[in-house]
C-alpha cells in the first residue's frame, strides 16, 4: 500500500517535541529567547482579537500549536480597539449589506497592562500601551492605543496602514526589550510585519555591532512566510512616506541610507525590502511555493521553503471525533498522526461515521440561533436532510458564486438528495464589486422557488460558525480558482471532521493527488462547472452508499490527517530554522 501523504518521516512524532522540550533545542530556544511570531491579524475571539480570515486563524493556530507542545512562543499583533460586523437586510426581495462597528476592550479578556512605548510619526510621539497575557509557554503581546482603528482600515497603501504596521514593529520589539526578551527567530506572517525585523536591524546597527554583521545576523534570525503570489499586485509604499513614518524611528545612519537605497523611483515593496532582511522565506503550501514569483533587489527569482499550514486540531475537530482519534491510536498527544495510522483509521466504518456526525449536527443546529439568514430568520436543518456547506472571505478569486452558474441544476440536486445548501462569508469592506455579486446571488435565489427553501447565507462569518459549519455538514465545497489560493485552512477543518471534500486541485489541497477527494476539473471555468455538479451528485450519492462513503472518508483522512495536523506544520518550521 502507498499513502499520498507529503510527511518525510513520521516515525518520530512523539520523540520529537519531547526532544525538544528536553536538550535538542534548549541552547536556542528558551523562554528568554522565545520563537517570535509577527502579524497584522490574528484571530482568537476567545483572547479578544477578531481577524479578518485565513491569515489571522493561521496565526492563532500556531501560538495554540506551540502551547500544547511546550514551545517558548511570543507572538506580536495589534489589539484593534474596534471590529467590524456585517450584516445583511432584505427589502422588498432587494438585499443590502452593511457593516456595523464594536468597540472592543482588552480589560475584559484578562489582558495585563505593561508599559507604554512610543513611536514618531510626523504627528510627533505616539505612546502605544503594550499589553500581554501569557497562556501556558506562549505570551501574547498586543499594541494598543485609542486611536489605533481597525484591522485593514483604510487604503493598504494609505498613511493609517503604515502607521500601524510601523507601531507593531518598532513599539513591538520595544515591548520585547522591556521583558528581557531577545528573539531566537523573528517569523514575519507577511510583509507588514517588516518593521519589526527593521528594529531589530537598527538595534544592532546602533549600539555597537558593524553595519554588515547587523545585516548578516538579522537575515539569520528571521523568516519571512510568503501568503501571496504576485509580487507584482502588491501595494507600495512612497519614500515620502516613509520620511514621515519610518525614518524618524531609525538611529542608524547605515540602516537609514540601507533603506533608502531599496527605493525605485519614489516607491518600495514592502516584500522587496523583506526579502533583503530575511535570508529565511517559507510559503504555505507546495503549489504556492511552485507557482510564487517573486523577485529580490538583484532581479534573481526567489526560492521559498514549501510549509504547508496546518490547524490546531484540538480546536477545530469535534470532541468525540477527536475522541475516536485518539482511542484509535491514530493521533499521538500532540495531535500528530502516529506510526501506521493509515492502517488505524481502516477501523472506520460508515455506521461509526454516521453515529460521529448526527450529534454534531445538534451544534450546528445550536449555534445557527445566533446567526439569523439572509431573511433575518433562524434556520434549523431537519435531521434526515443533508448539508452542503460553503464557508469563507467572500472574495472574487475564491468563487463563492460557482455553484450557482446553473441554478436549475443546483436546485435540481438538492430537491433529488433532499439536501440543503449552508453558506457563510463576509465581504471586504469597502470591496464594491463582491457586495454587488452577493446581493445579485441573494437575489437568485430569492426568486428560484426550491433555492428559496434550500439555501441559506450567514452575513456575519466568523470562528464559531466555521467550527458548527465543519463539524454540522456533510459535504463541503472549496473552489478556488486554480493558482490563486495560497494553502487555504477552511477545507482541513471539513476533512478533520469527517466531511466528503469537493474542491479544485489548488492551494494546500493540491499538496495531494486529486483522486483523494471529489476533484473539480476543467480547463475553462464552463468545464469546472460541469465537474462541480458532477461532484456534488457523487458526493451526496456517497451519503446513501456505505461502500462510498467509508472509502472516500479513509482516502480522505489516510492522505490529509499529517498536512492537516498543526504539530506537523510547527515540526516542520522548527526543523527548517532549527
Ligand atoms: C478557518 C477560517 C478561515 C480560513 O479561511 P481559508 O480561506 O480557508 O484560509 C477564515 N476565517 C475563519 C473565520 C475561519 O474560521
């Protein structure tokens, strides 16, 4: 038997985090010199901090992932004092979408208050308050102040943005200092973290260490991890800007005319001068690895290391899913597959994949109370029925729309499977052109009389419904536009909690051969189409087939259980700088 799984080795799960945590990295890392981790988004409701999507789960993920294997972790976010809701209205079959604005307090998530830091802007000393609250060996530190606004408020290229990304960087690394703490690795999750290895390259530069050296020593200690693909669409900054921003918070003279150099014309890249500090640079899965195309000051194409992200699956899968995982010997405690675990997961059949889903249809069911339709009305799905579900960022490149090219169709499969359709996501704020594109699919729907009854949209996605929507459904659909999507966390979720995958070959999906899940095809979209409804005709077929549907569950789990797994994902980052 051969198994599909992009894993080297996993013989050694259990040893390794032990290993670890015992001498093998002790000399590198310890709670003095902690693992840093840096983003603009990071979301965990639970600890207060509601993110945007896939960026910020992914980086809640990691510092839960380093929690539960014991490994000396700081991660380093803004806490945005507002956040925003979406909401949805129907009037007269017309729907609107409009988003509302909450403030949000850290005092009421067991945040404690440590000092205060300050940056210059142009508009003089800005104090930034540096909080933290330490669970288990990680520590969360947020950078706060009144004014701070919201994540992604405003233009990517606008003042506001590089005001906040300059506050988490260089009041960031302050706020490290006042604990004592030097980083033994700095990952930056994307580009507008950048300042803070800019303040660590400025430290050294200033206080003693020669210009080069400096430059040498902070390209080792830092990781950039790519999320994007073309180096081309991304945003720049003008060296105006920066003279307002930027150059008022560096010492070094050397570090001064280092950035200043990286500027072509008036403008810089953010990833162009992340490139030139971090010799370490990791994408999110192997087909984004392949297909990026990014290019440093020299014009040389740039290699990035593939990591594929992973979930926490403590969080994200079912108690008594997770249950039989355990019990089955198919994951170790750190949630890592263990030896054989193919062979382990043959145990399952159709009847226990059944039993594992009916009781977690009742939390979706539960948490759909709080979360009212596109109708302002609470949905409860009838036990017998079947559930497709779609969940995510309600963006062009993702297709939310895909599964409605033919709405007779659609209509048709759910009538004949009495299944309905469950999706969820929110539009970027400001995006015009995907507000219009949910308002016209409502609108679909609205007037198709078996769409009416069977589909329903979410206007306010987010963590607690991601989590019902996996653990609730029975089929899930991810059909991103093959190239565009850099790994994509949402799809693990459904596998882990035994959900039938149809999906387009692409972001960390694509890291497996597509005959282990209902793969959508075709080289034109008319062709994807086609695919798609014949794979959710099969995907719901498999539902009333015990043969089917125990196959496709076990070739699901035997190939994306050890991707899917978060202690993979960190194994694989500390293998990589370690
Ligand atoms: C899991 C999750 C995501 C991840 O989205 P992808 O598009 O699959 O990367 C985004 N938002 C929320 C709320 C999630 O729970």
């Amino acid at each position: 038997m051969s198994f599909d799984h992009p894993v080297d080795s996993i013989e050694d799960t259990e040893g390794f985090f032990d290993a670890i945590n015992r001498h093998h990295l002790t000399k590198k890392l310890s709670t003095d010199n902690p693992y840093t981790y840096w983003s603009m988004e990071y979301y965990d409701k639970e600890n207060g901090i509601r993110g945007g999507g896939g960026l910020g789960v992914l980086a809640a993920d990691m510092r839960r992932v380093a929690e539960k294997s014991n490994i000396p972790f700081v991660l380093i976010t803004p806490f945005y004092p507002s956040e925003q809701h979406q909401k949805i209205k129907e009037i007269d079959g017309k729907f609107e979408t409009a988003s509302v604005h909450q403030p949000v307090d850290y005092k009421k998530y067991g945040y404690q208050f440590i000092d205060t830091v300050n940056i210059k802007t142009e508009k003089g000393i800005v104090n930034l308050e540096v909080i933290k609250k330490k669970l288990g060996s990680t520590t969360i530190i947020c950078i706060t102040e009144p004014g701070f606004g919201e994540l992604y408020a405003g233009e990517s290229t606008g003042d506001h943005r590089l005001y906040q990304e300059v506050a988490l960087g260089f009041g960031g690394y302050q706020a490290l200092k006042l604990g004592g703490l030097k980083p033994a690795i700095m990952q930056l999750n994307e580009v507008a973290t950048f300042f803070a290895a800019l303040a660590r390259l400025d430290e050294l530069a200033s206080s003693g260490m020669d210009f080069y050296e400096a430059v040498v020593y902070t390209r080792k200690h830092t990781l950039y991890t790519n999320h994007t693909l073309v180096q081309a669409a991304e945003a720049q900054f003008t060296l105006e800007q920066f003279k307002r921003f930027v150059f008022p918070n560096l010492r070094s003279n050397a570090v001064k005319k280092w950035l200043a150099d990286k500027f072509e014309g008036n403008r810089v890249k953010l990833s162009t001068i992340t490139i030139e500090i971090a010799e370490l640079r990791s994408g999110v899965s192997k087909l984004h690895t392949r297909l990026a195309n990014y290019r440093d000051q020299a014009g040389n194409k740039v290699k990035f290391h593939p990591i594929t992200n992973g979930i926490d699956i403590s969080k994200w899968v079912a108690p008594n899913i997770l249950n039989f995982y355990e019990k089955e010997g198919i994951l170790d405690k750190y949630y890592l597959p263990r030896d054989q675990f193919e062979q382990k997961i043959e145990t399952l059949t159709a009847e226990k994949i059944r039993a594992l889903k009916q009781e977690n249809r009742n939390v979706l069911n539960e948490t759909l109370n709080s979360y009212p339709n596109q109708y302002g009305k609470i949905v409860t799905i009838p036990d017998d029925a079947l559930i497709v579900e779609y969940k995510r960022r309600f963006v062009a490149y993702k297709r939310p729309e895909l599964p409605f090219s033919d709405p007779d169709h659609l209509a048709k499969i759910l009538e004949e499977f009495d299944a309905y359709y469950l999706f969820s996501g929110r539009v970027h704020e400001g995006d015009d052109k995907m507000t219009k594109k949910l308002s016209d699919l409502l609108a679909i729907i609205n007037n198709h009389p078996i769409l009416k009854k069977r589909v329903f949209y979410f206007a306010d996605y987010d963590e607690k419904l991601s989590y019902a929507l996996s653990v609730g459904s029975n089929i899930s659909i991810n059909v991103p536009k093959v190239g565009l999507e850099a790994c994509g966390t949402s799809w693990m979720k459904d596998v882990a909690n035994l959900g039938v995958l149809i999906s387009t070959a692409d972001g960390g999906v694509a890291d497996c051969a597509n005959n282990n899940y209902y793969c959508v095809k075709g080289q034109v979209e008319e062709d994807e189409i086609s695919s798609l409804y014949q794979c959710l005709k099969e995907a719901l077929a498999s539902w009333n087939n015990d043969f089917e549907l125990e196959y496709m569950i076990k070739r699901e789990l035997q190939n994306f259980l050890p991707i899917i797994s978060g202690a993979r994902m960190l194994k694989d980052y500390l293998n990589y700088l370690f």
